[in-house]
C-alpha cells in the first residue's frame, strides 16, 4: 500500500492548506474553493518557499514569499512582479495523487492514491499525533484496555473491544513522530465516542513512555 493517510476530511476546509510528510516527501495538501483537493511538492519552484505557508485564490495556491499563483494542474498561472508575462509551462508544481474516502485523506508520492478496502462503514473520530514511530503505536493502542479488556485484532484489521470498534490509520512523520487518524464504527455513540478519545490520550501515555 503506497497510499498514505495524511489527514481527516473535516479538518481541511475550502481554502485551507497544510503540510504533510509521504514516503519522504514534504507535501502541501490544499482544497480549492470548490472542495477539491489537490497534493503538491511543498516547495514554490520560484524560491524553494514551503507552499504550505500558501494562501488559496480565485482557484489558485498562491505562495506567501513572492506571491506566484499556481493553478490546480500545478502550473504556474501569474507572476505579480511581471504582471504582463506568460509563465511558461516550465514553471509548474510537482504534482501528486491525492484522494479522500470515508472522512481520510490518502496521498500517494510514487502511484495512483487509493483508500484501503475496509469492511463495514466508518466515521471519523480523531487525529492524534505521537511522540513515536508508528510500531510502537500499533503497539500501545493494541496493549491498552478500554472498558476493562484488551482490544483485539479482527480479521479486516480494525480492532475491537466488546461492541466497540476502533479503526487506526498510522502516518510516520519522519523517524520519530506519527500522526494517527482514528475511526469508530458509523453509529457509535457519543458516550462512546468520548470514551474512545479518552483511551486514545491513554494510548499515547503508554506509547511516548515506553522503551525507545
């Protein structure tokens, strides 16, 4: 799977741009004003600025240093300095694939983005960022009880804990951090919602304080 889940869908507005890490890679992930979402090299070809300091308009990133806008293909559409001129299609952003399903973001750096096929139907619950390489998260969050019971692995991958299902999606950011986007089974309560945030924080004690 070279998919990566960058980040939950809610938390990425229209016109909103953030910065992601994939295979390596730092991404600026933005969506335009229409919804859709677009995954760029996070560098503007002008200067190396990080795009992701970016501003979204009229369909456009725009980079913060110099102000060159970017059209959604990633070539570049308008050069403030020199109003008059044509860019040239030699001047254009890296482009990568993104799409987004059940509420996730997926990039990929090197193939098509796709979202892994699960069983069931899911809902966004949160995004926790660890201290921690995603092993020693996997780790955690399968070693932490919740309601009394280890949670426990099922065929398709999710975990469960008596009726509660949980569904984990790990980012690595760089050698020593995760970003990890959680999902409930679609209905769950708020009750039970709130009791799964909780054992979440839990989860990520256990991880950052564990043997490196």
């Amino acid at each position: 799977m070279t998919s990566v889940a960058v980040g939950l869908s809610r938390d990425l507005a229209a016109k909103r741009v953030m910065r992601a890490e994939v295979q390596g890679y730092d991404i600026a992930v933005w969506r335009d004003e229409n919804g859709g979402l677009h995954a760029w090299n996070n560098r503007c070809p002008h200067r190396g600025m990080r795009l992701s300091h970016g501003f979204v308009r009229d369909g456009h990133l725009a980079c913060l240093y110099h102000g060159w806008h970017f059209r959604k293909d990633g070539g570049c559409a308008y050069i403030p300095a020199h109003p008059e001129l044509e860019p040239p299609e030699t001047i254009s952003a890296t482009v990568f694939s993104i799409t987004e399903n059940a509420g996730v973001i997926w990039v990929s750096a090197t193939d098509t983005a796709k979202a892994p096929a699960e069983d069931g139907e899911w809902e966004p619950l949160r995004s926790l960022s660890f201290a921690c390489p995603p092993e020693k998260v996997r780790h955690a969050i399968e070693n932490t009880p919740f309601a009394g019971q280890l949670p426990e692995r099922a065929a398709s991958g999710h975990l469960t804990a008596g009726s509660t299902a949980l569904l984990v999606h790990c980012a690595p950011l760089g050698d020593a951090e995760t970003l990890a986007h959680l999902l409930v089974a679609a209905g769950t309560s708020l009750a039970g919602r709130k009791a799964l945030s909780r054992w979440c924080e839990t989860a990520r004690e256990s991880a950052e304080a564990g043997p490196a």
